[in-house]
C-alpha cells in the first residue's frame, strides 16, 4: 500500500489535431492535456517527467526533461495543476505513460505514475 503522504493522481485528455496533421505524410498530431491532483498529505514539486511513447507499429521513443512546459509547478495537499501539451507521431494509433518525478516538502522523492492512454485519429479503431 502507498504512503498517503504521496499521493498524486494523474489524468489525461487527448485530442487529435487533424489541421496540423498530415495524413499523406504519415504525420499524426496530438494534443493532450494533463491534471496533476496531489492526494497526498504533503506539498509536492514536478521535478522532471519521463515519457515512452509507443506508436501503432511498436516502435518506442523516450522523453525525459527537467518539469512540464518549462514548469516546475508545486502542487499543494489537495490542489492540481493542468496543462496541455502535444506529440507527433508516424501512425494513426499509439500510446503514451510515464512518470514525474515529485519531491515532497519533507524532502522525500518520489514517482507518480501515469498510467497507458491512447492516442487515435478518430475512426482509427474498429
């Protein structure tokens, strides 16, 4: 079980962007927007992100940097942040997850997950 000082809660909405995509091209592009909710007993600071992103025919790409759009955001007990962001990709269908990396107030480091989503060009999946 998890400590409850801890606790981030991660959710994620996507949106195909067909006016920067091209199909014909195999470009695909994405906008997702993300809500950080600290559960946790404790302030907790976005240090840095990881992400794989796996497109439709399994290839795999990683992503790791400092915050989240240039944002190191600290999230007090029972706040969120949100913020949008956005990828390209060479298929119809992939799909993203990751982690932050969060310090808490009382020093302690920590990962909070985020967990598989999906991203598709609409009418992409049966």
């Amino acid at each position: 079980m998890s400590d409850p000082r801890y606790q981030i809660d991660v959710s994620v909405i996507t949106r195909y962007l067909p006016e920067q995509s091209e199909p014909e091209q195999n470009r695909f592009a994405f906008a997702y927007t993300v809500t950080i909710q600290n559960n946790g007993q404790l302030p907790a600071k976005l240090q840095s992100r990881y992400w794989l992103i796996t497109d439709g025919d399994g290839r795999k790409q990683e992503v790791r940097g400092p915050g989240v759009i240039g944002q190191q955001p600290l999230i007090a007990a029972g706040q969120s942040h949100t913020y949008s962001s956005g990828t390209l990709m060479t298929t119809r269908v992939g799909t993203m997850q990751g982690s932050y990396q969060m310090l808490a107030d009382d020093g302690k480091q920590f990962d909070a997950v985020i967990a598989p989503f999906r991203l598709a060009v609409p009418g992409a999946l049966h």
